[in-house]
C-alpha cells in the first residue's frame, strides 16, 4: 500500500467497520428494550405481512371465544327458567290428579285451582321476564294493531292512557259489563271479570286481566267517575285487535371466518307462555285452566255452585293430558339447550387452543429473542470498542511520513 496522506484508507475501513458495529449495538438495544424483533417494516418486510395477518386472525379467534362464552350465558340463561317451569308443570300435574277425587268437595277444588292460576300466573312471568340483554329468550311481545288506541275516548268519564297487550294472544278483545260496576274482557273462550272502583278527577286506574295478558290503564275526566258509569263506558269502546310476536334465531359467530361452514350457529328462543305460545299443549294448560266463558274450565268450575263431579273429572283429566304434552315438549326443548351448550363448550375450548398456538406462532416472528439478542449486544459492544481502537489507530498512520521528511 503506497504510503499517502489525503486518503487514509485504514481509516476509512475502521469508520465503515465502527458504523456497523453501532448500528448492530443500536438494534439490539431497540429490541432488547421494545421486546421485539420487529420493530418497523424494514427490520423483516415478509414478517410484517405475515405478523398482521396472524394478528387479524388472532382477534378474530379471541372475539369468536367471546362470541361462544355469551352464547352459552344465554342458553343457560333460558334453561334456568326453563327448569324452574318443568318444576311448576310437575306440580301442577301433581294438582290436576289431585283434584280428580270425587270425595273433595267444590270448594277444596276451588282451592286446587286457586293455586293452579297462581302457578300459570308464573310460567307467564317467566315467559316475558327470562331476558338477555333485554332480549326475550322465552316469550314474545304481541302487539296492538287496531282499536282502543291511546287517548281513546271512554264515554265522558275517561280515556284509555296505556293498553298493553304485550302478553296477550293473537285475536280480538272485546270488552262487556258484567254488573252495574264490573267489566268482563273476552278472548274467544277465555275471558276474566274486574271490577271497576270509583276515581277522582285525573285520577288513574289500571285492570290487569292476567288470564288474557291485557292490562288496561284508563283515567278520569269528570269532576266524578263513578264505577258503574266507568264499566258502563269502558263495554262501549272500540274491541282490541291483537296480533302476536314469534320467536327469533340469534345468529353467533363462532369462528374466524365470516364465509366457512360451522363458523356460525342460530339459537332459536322459545315462547313458554300459556296465552300466546305457538305450542298447543302450553295454550292448552292455560285454557283450561283460565277459561270462564263455558262450563269446561276450571276457573268457571270454581265459582260454579253447581259444578258436578263429572265436570270437575272432565277438567281435571283434560289439564293432566295437556300438562303431560307440555312437560314432554320442555324436556324436548332443554335437552336441545343442553346439545347447544355441550358443543358451544367444545367450541370455545378449540377456539382458546387456537388464539394460543396461533399467539405462539406469531411471536416466533415478531418477539426478541432476549438469549441470541443479549449475546448480540455483547458482541456488538466488543465490535465497537474495537473499532473505536482501531479508528484511533489508523488515523495517527499518517503521521509515520512526517518522519519521511525530515
């Protein structure tokens, strides 16, 4: 190598081996310190691709688990209830054989009935009550489609402020007075009777006529209302036409594609209620129970004083067969929850497997290896200090030609 001044080339070879040394010292320090290997797209281009991608799939995954979790909350959600209604059919089974015993008299009869009103009540109070997220899992909500709306009119004495039918079976509701302060609201063949009392001015007064699921708050206009021309006036209005809900399919995604068979499931809620679920034998208990307006229901049996025997047996058997059908029909519907929550469960477990070995993949990509960085950082450390020795080095080689020159 010639000996020259203006291009001290070990110099420049110490300079480029020491910017090296740094850059090496200055990644593994970035790594060391964030944790990760990559830390911008130019430290691994084809890591960054496949690092997201993994990431899109691992949120996906984790939602999915979350997706199957909630779904199975709800389903226990809905069985729970349904549980409690199996329990209020057996007993009323229990009730209806009971009262088929020719050496009880009307009025213990009547006593059966009482409670078996009270235990239908129920399984209508679970059936709009049993919610998740305020979403009715076993029942539905009827609406009002025509006549009695709100504000209307009653006589001069009142007017209708809130008619909920929410409860109440598809048909028409038509309202008659029953005694000079009594109301009777009919339904087909199940009807109920309220009595009206008497309110003030802008007072308000609500008859809740339970067997039909209508409740009806009306109030008073007149300085006095008294109850015989609020009954007088309530027989006259308009009939309520209702027409009912249906049950809905609740869609959950539980994978992590939108597209890919068994990434979705549809859980259907059911409808429970005596009044207007679309299972007959539900409809049935209720009916025989509740219905007043001919001598087969158990509700008119009960206030009837001369009720025989035989009606009572009649009624009695009829609710012992449509409670059967009703407990086979829930047994049925719960052993479909119970399939629905064993294969959610199986669901969410391969899901979490999933996220953890997809996460474990990923890191192989993007996470620092601290054991091969550390050992990094030493060297890089070492390689800096020896360029900075060597840089000092090269650069006082020049001086050998001043020795030239004298």
């Amino acid at each position: 190598m010639p000996a020259v001044i203006n291009t001290n080339l070990a110099s420049l070879f110490a300079q480029n081996s020491l910017n090296m040394a740094q850059g090496s010292l200055a990644t593994s320090v970035q790594r060391l310190s964030s944790g990760l290997r990559i830390n911008s797209a130019a430290d691994d281009a084809a890591g960054v691709s496949i690092a997201q991608s993994m990431a899109g799939h691992i949120r996906a995954l984790n939602q999915a688990a979350l997706n199957s979790q909630q779904a199975i909350n709800l389903v226990q959600t809905a069985d729970t209830s349904m549980s409690t209604v199996q329990d209020i059919l057996l007993r009323m089974q229990q009730l209806a054989v009971e009262g088929a015993n020719g050496s009880l008299s009307n009025t213990q009869r009547a006593a059966i009935v009482t409670e078996l009103g009270q235990l239908n009540t129920q399984i209508n109070s679970f059936s709009q009550g049993t919610t998740y997220n305020d979403i009715k899992l076993l029942g539905v909500t009827s609406t009002r489609v025509s006549g009695s709306a709100a504000n209307t009119a009653v006589g001069t004495s009142g007017s209708y402020t809130v008619v909920d039918v929410t409860s109440a079976a598809t048909g028409g509701y038509t309202l008659t007075s029953a005694s000079p302060s009594s109301v009777t609201m009919t339904n087909g063949t199940r009807s109920q009777t309220l009595t009206v009392a008497d309110i003030a001015q802008g007072g308000t007064q609500t008859l809740n006529f339970t067997n039909l699921g209508v409740s009806l708050t009306f109030s008073g206009t007149a300085a006095t209302n008294a109850a015989a021309v609020l009954a007088a006036n309530l027989s006259s209005t308009a009939a309520i036409s209702v027409t009912a809900g249906t049950v809905a399919t609740l869609g959950f995604q539980i994978g992590a594609s939108p597209t890919a068979a068994g990434d979705s499931i549809g859980i259907s809620t059911l409808n429970v209620s005596t009044i207007n679920s679309s299972n007959a034998s539900l409809v049935a208990i209720g009916n025989t129970i509740t219905k007043t307006a001919d001598n087969t229901g158990l509700a008119f049996l009960s206030t009837s004083t001369t009720a025989t025997d035989s009606q009572w047996n009649t009624a009695f058997k009829g609710l012992q067969g449509a409670v059967s059908s009703a407990i086979n029909d829930i047994s049925s519907s719960r052993a479909t929850l119970g399939a629905t929550m064993n294969q959610l469960g199986f669901v969410n477990s391969t899901l979490q497997a999933q996220s953890a070995n997809e996460q474990a993949a990923r890191s192989t990509i993007v996470d620092t290896n601290f054991s091969a960085e550390t050992a990094k950082l030493t060297r890089g450390q070492i390689m800096q200090q020896a360029a900075t020795a060597m840089l000092a080095q090269a650069n006082q080689m020049p001086n050998v030609i001043l020795s030239l020159l004298k």
